[in-house]
C-alpha cells in the first residue's frame, strides 16, 4: 500500500517542492508504515528491508541508500521513530 500511495504522489506531484512533498510523504505513507509498529515492531531483517523499500522510489533519490535518502530528506530511521 505505501509503495502504491507513494507512486501515486511521485506521479502526480512530479514538481513538488521538497516541504510540501514531506508533507504529503509524512501524512500519507509514513503514516501506514508506522501504524501500530510499537505492537508488531519488525524483528527479521527481510521484514525492515520490505519496510523501507517505500522509501527507495522516492523522487530526487534515485542512486541514494537508504540512510543518505534520509539525510536528503532529513528524516529519522523508522527505527529510530518505532523506539521514540
């Protein structure tokens, strides 16, 4: 579902300045990711590669691993958010 929404938002906002993209980002797909993961917290590598992969089509980020997509975008680790 997040790779859908986040598709949906890259193909339609292609032009999106960076702010409003987090926006949309934070409200729409960060928002299912995080969803009760304090109760299910992924514990198996494959489940947090599967996770984070909604980050890895986002727009501007093409060639980027994950940690350096979120410095770009200045974000925090899922991880990071599902311990805070």
């Amino acid at each position: 579902k997040c790779n859908i929404t986040l598709g949906l938002i890259n193909r339609h906002f292609m032009k999106l300045p960076k702010p409003n993209f987090l926006i949309l980002y934070k409200s729409l797909v960060r928002s299912k990711i995080e969803y009760a993961a304090s109760v299910w917290s992924p514990w198996s590598l494959k489940v947090i590669e599967d996770i984070e992969r909604a980050t890895r089509i986002v727009k501007n980020c093409i060639g980027f691993n994950y940690e350096q997509r979120l410095r770009l975008l200045d974000l925090p680790t899922l991880r990071y958010r599902r311990i805070r």
